[in-house]
C-alpha cells in the first residue's frame, strides 16, 4: 500500500526515531509499504519519518540510478548492487570518511528542491536486517550519499540542514511555500 509521504514542515521529520527491539507485523508491513511507497516515487531512499512514523526503521534502492554508480560491500564482501537491493536496514548506526565531495541531492519530502551538498565519499554502516540479523555494510558513490541521506531523516535531521547558507537562501522561498502548504494541510 502506497502511504503518503509527510512534507516539509511536519514535525514528525525533526523527530529522532527510536529504536525498534523487535520486528514484528506492524514492521514488516510499514517496510513492505514504504518499498512500496519509495518505489512509486521514484526514490532511492525512505525513512520512517517520512511516513509518520518516528522508528529507527530506512529502505533503500538505488539499483536504477545508472548516471552515479555505488559500491558495496556486505559483510566485508563486494557484492553486485542489484543482487543487494532494494535494502531494509533497522537501528543504523554510520561512521563516514573524511573525504568529502559534493553532490546533487534531492528528498521526497521537499518536492522540486535540489542542492549540491557535502557528504562523505564512504561510509560503514552497522545495523540490521527484518531477520534480526546484524549486517555491515561498505559503500561509496549514490548508496553512500542515499545511506548517510536517509540516516540523517532518522535522526531528524533534514538535507537542508546540511546545505551551505548560500544554496539555502536561494530555495528559501520555496521552503517557505511548501512549509506553509503542510502546516495548511495540517490543520
């Protein structure tokens, strides 16, 4: 089931989510539908958050995105990007390389809004599987900006957050209106 994708402007993205214990019905449904939901939007990346719900809880896809290739690696072992996705990972926890580069960058919760942004070249990330199983991945290229991305929406952090003062002021009235269009739908 498509769900709708919370806009700029709901709290509920500068919620922290917590930390889900244990997987049960509730879970494996809201994964099944944000898949789902990300899929039909044409992203590469959704956090609970941005559903309405403020759980420790991410899907990921980047397997059609072929402009801006990723690595990575399970486990400690390479693996084929479309043979690994689309991922479900649960309580992530990141830790990015120094290196940094900049981006083009774009989220379902701010239609028609994109900014170059600074973001680590790798990144590890440990968390775990709908099976209860603890995974570790390696990544660079578009699965490292998306993983770091999405991490962020579960800290209640938002990409605009990390844009420079002058990329911010220049879709500042855009945020503006799209703000004021959720806080109107809202009431």
């Amino acid at each position: 089931m498509r769900l709708p994708i919370r806009k700029y402007g709901d709290p509920i993205l500068r919620v922290k989510g917590k930390r889900i214990e244990a997987v049960d019905e509730h879970i494996r449904l809201l994964a099944e539908n944000m898949l789902e939901t990300m899929h039909a939007a044409n992203g590469v990346g959704l956090a609970a958050q941005q559903v309405g719900e403020a759980l420790q809880l991410t899907v990921l896809d980047v397997s059609q995105v072929e402009d801006r290739p990723s690595t990575l690696k399970l486990n400690g072992e390479a693996v084929e990007i479309a043979t690994a996705m689309p991922l479900v990972l649960l309580n992530p926890t990141l830790r990015v390389a120094e290196e940094k580069d900049s981006g083009s960058e774009g989220c379902l919760s701010f239609p028609d809004i994109t900014a170059e942004i600074d973001r680590a070249t790798t990144v590890e990330l440990e968390g775990e599987t709908l099976e209860g199983e603890k995974i570790r991945i390696e990544a660079s290229g578009l699965l490292s900006r998306a993983l770091q991305h999405e991490v962020d929406h579960l800290n209640g952090i938002l990409f605009i957050d990390r844009m420079t003062s002058a990329a911010k002021a220049s879709v500042a009235s855009k945020l503006k209106r799209l703000q004021k269009e959720t806080q109107k739908g809202m009431e």
